[in-house]
C-alpha cells in the first residue's frame, strides 16, 4: 500500500516554508488520485467477481477525500 509523503516542518524561513508547503500539497494531490485510482481498480475487480454490471452499481460521492 501507499505512504504518503511526510508534512514539512515548519521554519522560520518563510519563503522557504511556503514553498515547502505549495510542493507538498501538490504531492498529495497526486498520492490522493493514486489512492483514488488504485481503489476504483479493485472495486471493478471485486465488481466482476461478484458478476454486476458496472452500470447498475451506484459511484460513492466522488466531492469526499
């Protein structure tokens, strides 16, 4: 499984904080759209095991993180 990258420490440095910050924000964009990827692909594997249609099984709210 995923481990998400670890939140930056704060410092005095402002600019340097910042910028810190707008990257790991930006990381954990891409380490939530993986996780969200990786658990769609099981649950059309589990999906078809179960033999349902994709289109009769309700999407979950897509808006919660």
């Amino acid at each position: 499984m995923h481990t998400h990258p670890a939140m930056p420490v704060y410092t005095q440095d402002q600019v340097a904080y910042i910028k810190h910050m707008y990257e790991w924000h930006m990381k954990m964009v891409h380490y939530h759209e993986q996780m969200k990827a990786y658990h769609l692909e099981r649950a059309k594997h589990f999906q078809k095991m179960m033999g349902t249609n994709v289109v009769q099984m309700e999407r979950p709210n897509d808006g919660v993180a």
